[in-house]
C-alpha cells in the first residue's frame, strides 16, 4: 500500500478533507510511490478518484507549496519538489489563519481580510495593560469625561484626513462604522418619510440603516470620478432629500477616488438643497487625496472612520465627527441608545491609538495588501480594472458575454468567492456586469495567486451561451 488513493482511503475520516489529502501525499513520498520531480495527478483527476471537490484537492496541493513538499509551474503542474530544496525552500508564511480559513476549501474574496502585520500582539498587550487601570473604573458607569483620553486618541487616528478644525468634543465612539452611519442618520433626519440619498452603487451598509429608521433611498448616477452633480441636484430637490451618503476616498464598491473639483461641485449642491453629507472614510490606507465633506461643507458635513479595515474588525470601534455645533446631536444618539462604549473597550481603544507601534503596523498592512494587489494586477492583465495599490479590492467590469451573477456561479464554482455589482445596487437600480475582489491577506500569496488565475481562465473561456 503506498498510493495516494490507497492511503487517503486507509486514513482516519477526523479533520479537514484537505489535510487528508496532503498527508497522503506526503505518505506516497515516504513509501517511495511518488519520487522527487514526479508530477502530482490534475486537480480535478485525483478529486475524482477520491469523490471529493477539486477545490480540496487543490487546497491540499497549495499546503504542498507552502510547506516545499511540491512545487507549481502555471501551465505545466504541480510535482514533488527535490528533498534538499525542500530542506531550503523560502516560504511565505506571512499571512494568519483563522479556524474558518482553515476548514475552507474557498479562497474567500467576499470582503477585505487583514493580515497580521503585528497588530495581534498589540491587542494582546493592550488587554493584558488593562488590568493596571483604577477598579472603579469597572464599578461604575461610564461618564463623558472618562471618554475624553480615547476621543483625544482618536484624533491622532484621523489625523491623516483633512476635516478642518476638529477638536475632541466632535468626536463620537461608535460600535464600528456601521453604528455610526446609524447614528449620523439619528441626528440629521427628520419628518415621518424621510429620504436618503448614495450612489447608484454603494455601501448596502447605508440602506440597512435607512431601513431601521424608515427612510427612503435614492440612488444617484455616478461618472468614472463619482456622483455627478446635476443628478445630485435634481434628486436633492425632487425628494426632498436631507442626507447624502458618499465615499469620496475610496469609493465601495468600484475603487473610485472622485477629486476635489468634483467634491467642490458636489459641497455647493448640498449648500444650495441644504442636505447634509456623512463621508464613510474607513477604507482609505494611505493619507486623504483631498477634503473631506467636514471641511468643505462646515454645519452639514460628517466623518466617519473606523479600525475594521486597517487594524481589527474584531474590535468593532469607530469614530464619527460631527460638524461643529452639532456634536450635541451625535453625542445623545449614542447615549440614548447604548450610553457609550464598554469602559475597557474604550480604555483599549486610547491604549492602542495612542502607541506608535500602532501606526507602524498599519504601514505594514499597507505594504502587504499591496503585494496582493499588484499580483492581482498582473495576473488577471485586464485594461478594464479599476484598482489602486492603496485600496484593498479591486473593481473587475467582465467581458461581454459573463453576467455578474454567472460569473460569480462560474468562480466560486472555481473555489473563489466573489461579490457581484448587484450587492452594491439599489433592489430596482442600475448594476453593471462587474465583480469586486476584495483582498484577503489571510491566505498565502501562492493561493491568492492561484486564485487569481483561476478567475483569468474562466475571463477567457466565456460561457457556452453567451450572454448579451
């Protein structure tokens, strides 16, 4: 008995498919069945030979890689590496596993995952300083006065956007961005039927919270630099509408920067309509390419960040600033609702931001999102991507002939989760024929590039009955 099959079938039915798979290889190695330089069967072969996917076989063979047991050549397959190269292989090992990641035969783009870039260590710490903090602290309820150190901390956090003179008392902590589009929504709108308006593709975040509060949402039409003006102001004024929610920075779902004359033009509509303006900042990685609606739009404009998308979405902490004068507003949403974050949460929270190894991690995050995206970009060599270096995903137009929704069937088919452009639409408005990739940075590069590939095929083998 030496064969793949013949060990996989012996093997104890307890733990991942995927690792069984592996170990039998490795087993076949060691009996001599399979020698240094002997191709692996095709993914799809030995899947059917086993009755199992092939995106297990495959997740098995990328654990091969990762550990130099095998080695991959795109276009000629995988095959037993060499043992004194095995002994020496380099391995990307910079990525972190979480239990779900590993029980998963899918490479997981559906939304950004962070890797750790040290950060982990940090909220270790982080707790472990917080047991140094006065008892009473954990007696009694928190106070405004209490949430002033992480408020003053979180300025350092937004010190990298251009809000125009902010000081602490405008800062909010919120339980994630989420909460705080909830809570700007709180303060602002008015009357029985009120009326939200976002892009004509957005963040579905925006119309869950309009939901909650029984507003209306109306989509605007964009351009390749964001919401066009004229269609803001017609909309603005043919609804009535008090709030616009827009993402400027980093525009979810397409990767958008819209720039300031355009931000220019937008801020003098929502001057003249007299609606307010909540920026969701928290996927921008790298400084503000312009002002924020805050500055621009002084009494009407509001920020929002969070730690979700560059340090931990586990955490669940953001911040939301309020124009001046209008704090007040902010502050009772959230003490009306939650009084406040958790005192330890908050004392974390002024722990972590106000480190300087904090911003070091978070340059680290940087550099490594961009590892992933540039070998997304070379991969899938597409004109039509939208992507930026600083953005973790990437906005993938398909080729005449895949529908978003095919083409998502197609990829996770594949073994890859993606999201199409009808997540991002309003139930009756417009969605492209498009996908977003979001980078996961919890898997190695070789699977994420072998990911990438796969998605290139299939962009290239269009489906038996084209679509038009």
């Amino acid at each position: 008995m030496g064969t793949i099959s013949e060990i996989y079938e012996s093997a104890s039915a307890d733990g991942p498919k995927y690792r069984a798979v592996a170990d039998a290889i490795r087993g076949a190695i060691g009996a001599g069945t399979l020698q240094p330089g002997d191709k692996l069967p095709p993914v799809r072969e030995l899947a059917w030979q086993l009755s199992i996917t092939p995106g297990t076989v495959a997740r098995a063979y990328t654990c091969l890689t990762d550990d130099g047991i095998a080695t991959a050549s795109v276009g000629r397959g995988t095959f037993v590496a060499d043992p004194e190269a095995n002994r020496h292989a380099a391995r990307d090992r910079h990525f972190a596993h979480d239990n779900t990641a590993e029980e998963s035969d899918l490479v997981n783009l559906f939304s950004p995952r962070l890797p750790d870039m040290g950060q982990v260590a940090l909220i270790h710490d982080a707790f472990a300083q917080l047991s140094e903090r006065p008892a009473l602290d954990l007696l009694n309820y928190p106070t405004r006065t209490g949430y002033a150190p992480a408020r003053r901390a979180a300025l350092r956090w937004l010190a990298d956007s251009d809000l125009g003179e902010v000081r602490e008392k405008h800062v909010v902590l919120t339980h994630g961005g989420q909460s705080g589009v909830s809570l700007v929504m709180q303060a602002v709108l008015k009357g029985r039927w009120p009326v939200i308006l976002v892009e004509e593709l957005s963040y579905p975040g925006f119309r869950r919270a309009a939901e909650l509060l029984r507003a209306d949402v109306v989509a605007v039409p964009m351009d390749e630099h964001g919401i066009i003006p004229q269609a803001l102001d017609e909309a603005a004024s043919r609804h009535e509408a008090q709030l616009l929610c827009t993402s400027p920075e980093v525009h979810n779902p397409t990767g958008i920067v819209t720039p300031p004359e355009r931000r220019e033009e937008i801020a003098e509509v929502a001057r003249l309509r007299g609606f307010h303006v909540l920026e969701d900042d928290c996927y921008r990685l790298s400084r503000a390419s312009g002002p924020s609606y805050r500055k621009l739009l002084p009494g009407q404009g509001w920020h929002l960040s969070s730690v979700s998308k560059t340090l931990s979405p586990a955490l669940r902490v953001g911040f939301a600033v309020a124009p001046d004068g209008l704090e007040g507003r902010l502050r009772r949403a959230a003490e009306h609702g939650y009084f406040g974050l958790a005192r330890p949460l908050t004392d974390l929270t002024e722990d972590l931001l106000t480190r300087d190894e904090t911003y070091r991690v978070l340059d680290g995050v940087r550099k490594e999102y961009q590892r992933y995206v540039r070998a997304a970009v070379e991969i899938l060599d597409c004109s039509d991507l939208v992507w930026h270096e600083d953005i973790p995903f990437l906005w993938l137009p398909l080729p005449r002939g895949w529908r978003a929704g095919a083409f998502v069937r197609a990829a996770e088919a594949h073994g890859v989760q993606l999201r199409s452009a009808d997540d991002f639409a309003l139930r009756d408005g417009f969605a492209p024929h498009a996908v977003r990739l979001a980078i996961n940075a919890q898997v190695s590069l070789k699977s994420f590039e072998a990911a990438m590939w796969r998605l290139r095929r299939l962009l290239e083998d269009l489906p038996d009955q084209i679509e038009v």
